[in-house]
C-alpha cells in the first residue's frame, strides 16, 4: 500500500464512526448501504470495517437498529441516529473542524512551484 493511500485510510478509520452517523441522520440505512454511500463520496471503505463499528455505535446508544423485510432476500437490519447519536454527531464534528482548521493552516501556505518544487 502506498503511503498516501495508507494515510488517508488512518484518517477515515479516526472518522468513520463520525462519517456514518452524519449518514445516518438522513435517514434509515442498511450495513452494505452505508458502504456504498460512502464510496459514491469516495471513501472507500470494506464492509467488514462498517459492521463491527455499527456494533459498537450501537452498543453505546449512539444508533438503533431494526429488522426490515427485504424484496430481494432475507431480512435487513437497518440503522437510525439516537438523540444521544445527534449529540455525538455534533459534537464530533465541532472537534473535527477544530482539529481541519488547524491542520490546514499548518499545510495551506506549502504550495508547489511550476517545477514541482514545494515551497513554504
């Protein structure tokens, strides 16, 4: 694995549980959908990874979840926010701002030149 790909799969891990409860307000939402939702935003995420913390998120009261019939076989189990999940939600992303802006005024004024040169 590359390094960039490497890096940026560390930092999805640090917000997926944040990046799932932000879908999860829209709306009731599947495991596998909450996979795929997050690709179309490209953040490429195994199944494998969601589930266990869909899990825990349940476990701590943040999310809910119900068994729904299913037209194209067995049942799904789809999740919902809780109030306490909406209060996660929120406060998760007020840190995640706090820790974006920081970092990116750290990495905002290293631009590169036209020879590919980076510059501070």
């Amino acid at each position: 694995m590359s390094p960039s790909v490497e890096r940026r799969s560390l930092i999805l891990r640090g917000v997926l549980d944040l990046c799932l409860l932000a879908l999860l307000k829209e709306k009731p939402v599947y495991g596998y959908e909450l996979t795929e939702r997050l690709a179309e935003r490209d953040l490429l995420v195994a199944g494998g990874s969601s589930y266990p913390l869909l899990a825990r998120l349940e476990k701590a009261g943040l999310v809910e979840s119900e068994s729904r019939r299913s037209d194209s076989g067995p049942p799904r189990k789809y999740y919902s926010l809780t109030d306490d999940g909406r209060t996660a939600l929120a406060e998760g992303t007020a840190e995640w701002f706090t820790v974006t802006r920081g970092v990116t005024a750290l990495l905002a004024p290293i631009t590169e030149t036209t020879s590919g040169e980076e510059i501070a």
